[in-house]
C-alpha cells in the first residue's frame, strides 16, 4: 500500500504543466451537432479524438450550469485531450440551448431541477446510441460518463438510469443527485475545498469500504474552478486522480 502510494505521489510530481501543454496541441478537436427527432432538439457535442478510434473506450464529459450559453461543454478541454491522448474517444455535450428555460434557483431544488438532469441524461444516451451507428468501431462495453456541478448531477441521474452503458462514473463535485449505492459501476469523485454535497449525497466511509466507491477531496481546489480555468497545478492534481481512476 506504501508503495503504491508513494508510485502515485511521484507520478504526480512528474507530470508537468508543459507535459499537460504537449499533450493539448497533438490532440484533435471536432465540433458536430445531433439531433434527436423525438425530443425536435439539437445535441451540439465537441469530440477529442484519440489517434486510433478502433476499439476505443467512449468517455461523455457534462459540464456544469452555464445559464444556457453554448460552448459551456469546451469548458473541459483540459480533461477532454487528456483522455483522448490515452485512447478515449471523447464526447463532450452541450447540454443547454440558448432556447431552454433557465434552471430554478428557488423552490424544492431535487424537485425543480430533477427535469433538466434527466433532459441531460437523455442526452447522454441519444449521443451513445448514435455513435453505435455513427462509429461502429467504437468500443461502447467500457463507457465513462464524466461531470461537474450540474454535469455531474446529469451523470449520476444517466448511471442510475443506465448502469448496464456505465463501467466508469467519474463526477467533479455534483452536490444533489445521491450516488447508487451499487458495485458496479465502479464510482469515483473528486470534491472541492469550498462547496459541501447534500446529505446523503457521498456515501459513508463504510459504504465507500464495503461497494469500492473512492471520493478525493482537493484541499486546494474550489468548485467552480474544476475546469479549464483551473490553474496548471489544480489541473495537474485533477489529470493525476483521473488516470488513476481509469485505470483501476
């Protein structure tokens, strides 16, 4: 355990912001906008591509709450090209059009707000089942559903919903929709420094023990700085917990 520990401490110091900077510019970025006919919606949705797409993994990124201005889902770039340079096939969705009414900030939050998780989540799942027939070659049995904020929220609500799609969910600090408490899929959230969940929403220490569910917290890292406006070193510490939980 020391030493696993002390492998991971030193992967961190090496991982450098130039490294994070080399790996951004090799990576390719496509913008493609779907549309669901049964919902009339359009899903715009930005790709990071990895440099062989056969049999790669998809990893779906959800951004958080952007008061319906597009390119919110570019907003996580960082994470996005990562994942790419490591073989994922990345999709990550705009979730709000300028034309959806924006989300309640009074009222019932888990009743008010439950209608735009689950807009997202059918997002989610109409960009899986498109991709099927858009890119066949795809590998869609190791599936990482991604989040913050708002995405993050999506993300559990689309895991709940779906868990036979999910092998990996990864949320960056949703603080209302309770995680499953479930094996599988296999669950992993890093948690800022200033923004506590609502109860119930992280499982206890026993449960975490007991279903293999690893939460971080980020000492140094507020919530609404757990995307590209983060610094190099909170984008670092990030990348760093990311590709570990990937790998597991």
């Amino acid at each position: 355990m020391k030493k696993t520990f002390l492998l991971f401490l030193l992967f961190l110091l090496n991982f450098s912001a130039t490294q994070i900077g080399s790996i951004e510019k090799s990576i390719k970025e496509k913008d493609i906008t779907l549309f669901d006919k049964k919902r009339n919606r359009e899903i715009p949705v930005t790709l990071y591509l990895p440099e062989h797409t056969k049999n790669a993994p998809l990893a779906i990124i959800s951004h958080g709450y952007s008061q319906n201005q597009l390119g919110a889902n570019k907003g996580y770039s960082f994470i996005g090209k990562s994942l790419a340079a490591k073989g994922y096939f990345v999709a990550s969705i705009q979730h709000e059009l300028p034309t959806d009414e924006l989300m309640p900030t009074t009222g019932e939050i888990k009743i008010v707000r439950k209608p735009f998780w689950e807009r997202g989540s059918e997002n989610i799942l109409y960009v899986i089942n498109d991709f099927r027939k858009r890119y066949p070659k795809l590998n869609f049995n190791k599936n990482t559903i991604i989040g913050h904020s708002m995405g993050g929220d999506i993300s559990v609500t689309f895991s709940i919903k779906h868990p036979e799609l999910v092998d990996k969910l990864i949320t960056l600090d949703q603080r209302r929709v309770a995680f499953p408490r479930v094996k599988q899929p296999k669950i992993y959230s890093l948690r800022s420094s200033d923004q506590p969940a609502d109860e119930d929403v992280i499982p206890s220490e026993t449960e975490q023990k007991e279903l293999g569910i690893t939460i971080v917290k980020l000492p140094n890292t507020i919530h609404n700085v757990m995307n590209d406006h983060a610094s190099a070193e909170q984008k670092k510490e990030m990348l760093s917990w990311i590709s570990k939980f990937i790998t597991e």
